[in-house]
C-alpha cells in the first residue's frame, strides 16, 4: 500500500478479481508492518493501473497515506465472492505442502503469480533441493489434487520443469 496524490487516497495492489469486494458499505482489516490489526473504512474506490486506488476513513492528507506504505489490508472472507467447483483463493493456497504423486517433496507454496492464460504457483523447495524455487503452472494435467484441509497438493510434474 502506498499514498496517492494529496488528499490521503491509496494505491494498493489487489489479490481480488474484482473491485467490488472493496465496497464501501463493508469493512476492512488492516495489518501494519508490526502485525498490529484494525478495523477501516473504505469511503470509495476505482481501478488504477496495477492495483486499486481507495480512500479510507480518516486518512485525509499525503502524510497519513505514507504512513501506511507496507501495511496490508484484508476483505473479511464472508465478503469474498462464492468459489467454483476445482477452484481456490490464493491464501488458502500459500503455505500448501506440495508433493509429486510419486510422494516426492518439492516444497511449499509462497506465492501465486497471475498469468494471462493460468495461475503460476511459486514453491520454495527444501534446504539442499537441487533449486530454490519450482514455477509450477497451475493446470489440470499438472495440478491433481488440493486438500486445503490437509494442507497437501499433488502434482505430475512437466517434463523438464526441474
């Protein structure tokens, strides 16, 4: 999150498909750089290039919008839009342990990058794997099976992916 011009507007970088779920009618849960959590209120949103520029309830000059860089804001789940069937949010997501179907190990999920055409999921291997970081796209043929539950995706890895 950042500041947007002068009157205390902010830039922020969406997870969310839609700008709706930013509504002004319902509440935001802003996390500051300490991990401290409160409540906000949005007053209006639109789209800016890259994200998705708001303004919150007392936060009224450049200043208070600076002194936001970093923070992170969360919709309240029960405001996010219903899932098709086979589909996931992204926090549900990251933190997934990830293994091939041979029970191999590859890592965890640590972030979702949003393509054209599908999802990459970005795994962090194990300490010693012979890469750091496996780009996994996230298709049928490569995505099996996700218990969010049990915290476990199975994958087939593409030939030649590692």
């Amino acid at each position: 999150m950042g500041a947007h011009g002068l009157q205390g507007a902010v830039k922020v970088y969406s997870y969310a498909e839609s700008i709706a779920c930013f509504t002004p009618t319902e509440g935001l849960t802003m996390i500051d750089t300490a991990g401290h959590r409160s409540h906000c209120e949005v007053l209006w949103t639109r789209p800016q290039k890259n994200g998705i520029c708001l303004a919150l309830k007392d936060v009224t000059t450049r200043d208070q919008a600076e002194a936001l860089t970093g923070c992170e804001l969360s919709i309240p789940r029960k405001n996010l839009p219903p899932l098709d069937e086979d589909t996931h949010y992204w926090i549900d997501l990251i933190g997934l342990s990830v293994f091939t179907t041979d029970g191999e190990h590859l890592g965890r999920i640590t972030d979702v990058i949003a393509t054209g055409a599908n999802d990459v999921y970005v795994l962090t291997t194990p300490e010693g794997y012979r890469v750091k970081e496996i780009l996994l796209p996230a298709i049928a043929s490569v995505i099996l099976d996700v218990d969010v539950a049990g915290q476990k995706m199975v994958v087939e890895l593409p030939e030649g992916l590692i």
